[in-house]
C-alpha cells in the first residue's frame, strides 16, 4: 500500500508570496492532518480534515488554510509568506478523527524556505 | 511552562547500549502517550503507543510512562547504527480536541558503529 504522498519536496519562496502544498493520504484514509515542523517550535499541528471539513484547528493566524477534496486528498494554502513561515510541512493521514487511538501516518513532508 | 518537554540532546551512544529518552509533561489530562522516530528527510513514524501508566515492550525497545510524575521514557536495548534518528514524544487527550497529538521537540540520536 503506498504511502502519504506530499508534493513538492522543496520550495523556495519570498515573502509576501503565497503557497500552496498538496497531500494525498493513504488508500482509505479519510482524514488528514498539517503539521509545522521548525527546530525551534518542534512539531504543531495545523488543522485536520475530515470528509471535506475542517475538524480542529490549531492555534495559527488565517493566513494558514487548507481544504479537502472528495477523494481525501488536502491541500494547505499559506498567503503573504512570511520569514518565520520557513519550516517543514508535514502531512498525516487516518482512517478516521477525534479518536485518540488511530494511528496518524506522516509524509515525508514539504521543505518551505521563505526569503 | 511548555505541555511537552523533551531534551534536544544530541545524544550520541556507542553500538550496543542501552539508550533512555525522556519527556516531562504539565498536562494531567493527557492519557495516549506516544513515541515517535523520524530519519533525517523523513517524516515521523510511530514506534510505541501506551495508554495511561505502566510498561510497553516491543522487541527492543520499551516504552515507560509514570503518570504521577508526569514523565515517560522510552528504552533502547542493544541500540544500532540504524537506530540514529530523532525521537519524539507525543501524547493526546481523551477525544483529542483541538490539538491532535502534542509533541515534544525531539532527541536527536547517534549510535556510533
């Protein structure tokens, strides 16, 4: 079974542009999970999606929004980069939400560099 | 106070010993505790999961956690080369809530042939 997928593995961009990274979760998985990585603030979730809706959110400004398509592929859009938006993007994939027990399978994420 | 702290290390052990990492957590709520290894350009993969106190193995490694300290541990017996990684902890609540799993920053681990 193929794992999550995240495209693309790298990206270079300026602040004040916006970005869009994609994720497609494992076969069957409906839900998924945006993570910020960064050496500073290790691991923070982002927001989960589950059937095309938002389930949580995790404490970022607006500019840091996503979207879930039918097929449970996700999408994160970030507006107006900004420097400190530099860090590893990591996406996580489940069968289902809000249940504690289910295990997340993580990409191998999306390195952002905003200059 | 953070939630979750880990120490950053780095750690670096020679072949075949045995390795302890460790988080402190503040959050009494907490009851899912989880460990997580990460290669380097990897994402996070799930090592060892336990549910509220007591002990876990898993052929090598055993995973600790002491809910009235609020302190978990993971052990890694007869460690390898292939064990350098980093190690992170995570742990969530009941439900989950609007944070899924919250992690510690991460050990860094260097098992020297």
């Amino acid at each position: 079974k193929a794992g999550v997928t995240q495209t693309p593995r790298y990206l270079i961009k300026t602040r004040g542009q916006q970005v869009t990274l994609s994720c497609s979760p494992i076969s069957g998985h409906r839900s998924v999970s945006w993570y910020q990585q960064t050496p500073g603030q290790g691991l923070q979730f982002l927001f989960e999606y589950f059937s095309e809706t938002q389930r949580n959110k995790g404490n970022f400004p607006g500019r840091f929004s996503g979207r879930q398509f039918s097929n449970s592929r996700s999408e994160m859009n970030v507006s107006t980069l900004e420097l400190g938006d530099s860090a590893l993007y990591l996406c996580a994939s489940s069968h289902s939400w809000g249940t504690s027990t289910d295990t997340q399978y993580f990409g191998p994420g999306t390195r952002l560099t905003v200059l | 106070q953070k939630e979750v702290e880990q120490d950053p290390g780095p750690l670096s052990v020679p072949e075949g010993a045995i390795v302890s990492l460790n988080c402190t957590y503040s959050n009494s709520a907490f009851q899912y505790f989880m460990w997580y290894r990460q290669y380097s350009r990897k994402g996070p993969e799930l090592l060892m999961y336990t549910y509220s106190s007591g002990n876990k193995e898993d052929g090598r490694f055993t995973a600790q956690v002491d809910k009235s300290s609020k302190y978990i541990s993971l052990f890694i017996r007869d460690s390898q080369p292939s064990d350098s990684a980093t190690y992170l902890c995570a742990m969530s609540r009941v439900g989950g809530g609007s944070e899924k799993l919250v992690f510690g920053k991460g050990t860094k681990l260097t098992v020297n042939p």
